[in-house]
C-alpha cells in the first residue's frame, strides 16, 4: 500500500511540474503582450491584447464590427488594440496615409483567405505587379463616360433594370395570389438578380438570365414559405452565400482558413451548392471561350489580350461576377428598406422625380435629392463593413500622437467610420438631408462635418486598391433607385422588420439571406 501511495504521489508531482514547466511560457507570453509588447502603449479590451482568438471569435459569430465599435466608444480611443499584433483606426484622419498616399499600405494576410479555387483575383491579390497588370486591362470598362452610357435607355444598365422592374410586379402580383392577409416580396432576392445580370451584361456582353429563371413551383399557395424561398431563389444564390459565410473565419492564418475550409466543405457542402457552383463556373467558361481578344471589347477578352491564360481567366470572371453582384445587391435592398420604411423621404424623393421629365436625359447623379438618398444608402449600406486591413511599413507611422510600429495589422472599418456620431449626428439614421446644404447649413461648423462626411464615406474603400468596379455601381444604385420610385412599385409597402440585421464578416450578409417587404391585404 504505501508503494502505491509512493508512486500516486510520484505521479501527480510529474504531472504538476509538466503543467507548471507549461504554464510558464504561457505566462510569459501573457506578461510580454501586456506590457512588453510594441502595442502594449494601446489600449484595448484584456483578452485583445493577449490573445487573437478574441477577434477569431467575434469574427465567427458575425459580430466584430459592432464589437469593436462599443470598444472604439467605451475606451474612448482612436486608436485600439484589438488582438496582439493588430490594431483597428476609427479616426479618417488617418485613410490618406493608410490607403493613398504612395499606393497606401500593403494589403495584411487576410486577404490570402479570398482567392478563388486557390487563384488570386483583381480582388485578393496581395502583388501589386500581378493586379496592377489585370487591373489596366480592364480599367477602361470602368470609365464613368461608359458607365453612363449604359444607364441610357438603350444601355444593358437601363435594360436589366426595366426587366427588374417587371420582375418586382410579377413577384409581387404572386404574393397576392398567394397570401389572403399580406403579400410579402423578398427584396434581397430581386436585386441579387437586377446585379448579376447587368454586371454580367455589361462586362461580359452576355447576361447570366437571373430575371428570366423561373420558380421551380408554379403554385406557391401550396408550399411552404421555406419553400417557396428556396424555389424561387437565383440559381448562383447558393455560390455567392457560400462565399459570404466563410467570411466567418477569414481572420485566421492562411493554413488555418485553407484546413478549416477544406473540412467544412466536407461536413457541410450540398448539392445546391455543388450546382450553383457549375453553373456560375460552366457560364464563365462559355464568355472566357467565346471571346475574340482581337476584336471584342469586354471583361474577359481584355484579360486574354493581355496575357491572363485562359483557366485563370475564368477564375477572373467568377470573382466580378461575386463582387459585382453582392455588395451592389446589399447597398440597393438597404436603400429600398428604409425608402419603405419612411414615407415622407419616399414622398419627396417621388415629388423630386416628378418635376422632371421622365423620359429626361439627365444624369441621374446630378439630381441633388437622389444623390443624397443613394449617398445615405452608400453609408448605412453595410455590404463591406469590416476593416480593410493592412501591414504597417518599415519605421511604422503615427496616428494622433502614437505610434505604431511595423509590421502591423491595422486598418479602418466602414462600418465604424460610417457610425461615428462626431461626423454623422444619429448614426444610426436614414437621413438624406445630410448631405444636403440645407442641412448643413444648421450645423455647427457645417464646412468641418461636409469635409470630414466626403472623407469618412469609404463604402468601396479608397486609394489604389479600392474597388475597381465602384463607378459602376455606384451608377446603377443612382438609375435603379430612380426607376423604383418612378415606377410606383413601393407604394402602400411597409418593412417586416424594423432594423437591418447584418452577419458583419468581411462580405457582409443579411440575416438568413433573405429581407422581405410586404403589402397588407387586409
């Protein structure tokens, strides 16, 4: 018996010197985060400064803007320290030297985590020769004078936004038919369809047909609201929310994301999505072969031309397709929600369109109280809301006062620039009015808040490195806004929920996919 205690008591004291010899390190690495770190100088929530899997975990669960929003408020600090070796900006003082001046800082490895089927894209390449080449080819596509000429009447622009209009009647005389006490329409759904094909049509010179994909059922009364939904979804939904959710571990390091990635594919991929994916890849592969480098002016015969091979140019055109598609799609269902949801700006945008001829020319961009709506739906339009993170240079740089080191991860985030109430009074408001001069003019130091609301307004980003495709759609949110409110299909709509509920990872999603408004019947 006393063997046998002897040798308990052996084991347990090898069992806590191994535990003791373990904590040791970790204590150390505890003890220089906090206080002998290059960082350690900011501040920050305690887990933050010792460990990354404080931002891996509100980065999961879809709420890391929101987050570190509440901690840019409640530290009362510009400048905070949100994991070890990573630092989140709330001043725009700071987008100049961050993202333009000199072509901005290097993009941070996040960014590994968005390649498409392993390829770098215009939109995740790290190399500025790799972008800078793919990006020239195509910049041409992407001037407003071209960009406005498909917003005419014979533009594909107007084209797939008069079939948008005709498919929001259609959905909506469904609802109807289906529905004794409201009819519901899914928004979100119709503008994921109104951008796929007019970015598909206009950069491809061949429209992917999400407007003309019919319901699977043809008697909706009969099905489910799940269902339904799912019957009458895009064909490339499944692709693009794909996407979207594996946002939720893209702060992880790339042989991490690369591993989690291939196991959750495993676990959790499907048929739809295995049909979506062909079916987006399958239409990319027809435009990319049907091209003529010699002789076509489109996206894809631009990247043949200059030298892009063929496979890698098909994985080009899937990622325009995803990113032409979904942060348009999120900025016009926001502006939709809340023009629903207060009819007095609904009421004055109708009365400003009202006034001019609507067969009118005129640059929809220059009429001042749709410019002021479509800019509001530009700031609350959370499609990219996350920090756009970059790597601090060598010698590092100094932001109000303090300096943060090289080899940083830092970065400034939409969501919390486009919520800061020293630059937007009510954050949280659908208020046009701000940017106009009459608002203006009855702030406090109004010139200050005009100049500091133009800087602060980053929806696309800004710099070198900022979405090649802005002009585009920023116009199309201007010509489709327009002809929703001249075509009267929102009268009588009211919102089913009073706020919109975003899962805030790097693409933004709305919740459960999906943003109904309806019409009471009764």
């Amino acid at each position: 018996m006393t063997y046998i205690q002897a040798a308990l008591s052996a084991s347990s004291s090898t069992v806590a010197t191994v535990l003791l010899f373990a904590c040791v390190p970790v204590g150390l690495i505890i003890l220089y985060r906090l206080f002998l770190h290059p960082l350690s100088h900011i501040p920050g929530p305690f887990l933050a400064r010792i460990t990354s899997l404080h931002l891996y975990t509100i980065c999961f669960f879809g709420i890391e803007c929101s987050v570190l929003e509440h901690y840019h408020r409640s530290f009362r600090a510009p400048v905070l320290r949100i994991a070890p070796n990573a630092v989140s900006i709330s001043d725009g003082a700071a987008l100049h030297q961050i993202y333009v001046a000199g072509g901005g800082f290097a993009k941070a490895a996040r960014y590994e985590n968005f390649k498409v089927d392993g390829h770098d894209t215009i939109f995740s390449s790290r190399d500025t020769a790799y972008r800078d080449l793919r990006a020239k080819a195509v910049a041409p596509l992407f001037a407003m004078s071209r960009v406005r000429a498909a917003g005419c009447d014979a533009g594909i622009m107007r084209e797939s936004v008069t079939r948008f209009i005709e498919r929001f009647e259609m959905e909506k005389a469904r609802a109807k038919q289906s529905s004794p006490d409201a009819a519901k329409v899914d928004v979100l759904g119709l503008t994921y369809r109104l951008m796929m094909d007019s970015v598909t049509g206009y950069l491809f010179d061949r429209t992917y047909g999400a407007l003309e994909e019919q319901p699977v059922s043809s008697t909706p009364a009969k099905t489910s609201v799940g269902a339904e939904s799912k019957a009458n979804k895009m064909s490339a939904l499944p692709f693009i929310f794909a996407i979207l959710d594996a946002g939720r571990f893209s702060l992880l390091p790339n042989w991490l994301f690369s591993t989690v990635k291939v196991i959750a594919g495993r676990l959790f991929s499907d048929r739809e999505f295995h049909s979506s994916l062909d079916r987006v890849h399958d239409f990319a592969v027809k435009v990319t072969n049907e091209a003529d480098p010699n002789w076509d002016d489109t996206y894809q015969s631009r990247l043949l031309a200059a030298g892009v091979a063929k496979p890698e140019t098909v994985i080009q055109c899937i990622a325009v397709m995803f990113a032409g598609t979904d942060s348009p799609a999120v900025k016009l269902v926001t502006i939709i929600f809340h023009l629903v949801q207060n009819p007095r700006i609904l009421k004055r945008l109708e009365q400003e369109l009202r006034e001019l001829d609507r067969n009118s020319s005129k640059d929809p961009q220059s009429i001042p109280y749709l410019r002021a709506v479509v800019k509001e739906g530009l700031r609350l339009g959370m499609a990219n809301p996350a920090r756009f993170s970059r790597t601090t240079p060598p010698g590092g740089f100094n932001i109000n006062g303090i300096h943060i080191p090289s080899g940083t991860d830092v970065g400034l985030a939409p969501y919390t620039l486009h919520h800061n109430p020293d630059v937007f009074p009510d954050p949280f408001e659908f208020r046009p009015e701000r940017w106009l001069d009459e608002s203006r003019e009855d702030e406090k130091r109004p010139g200050r808040l005009s100049r500091e609301m133009e800087r602060d307004l980053i929806p696309f980003s800004v710099g070198l490195r900022a979405c090649i495709a802005k002009n585009f759609a920023t116009h199309e949110l201007f010509v489709a806004t327009r002809a929703l409110v001249e075509s009267g299909v929102l009268q009588g709509a009211s919102t089913c929920t009073k706020t919109i509920e975003l899962e805030e990872y790097f693409n933004a999603g709305i919740k459960d996919h999906r943003l109904e408004i309806q019409w009471l019947l009764s």
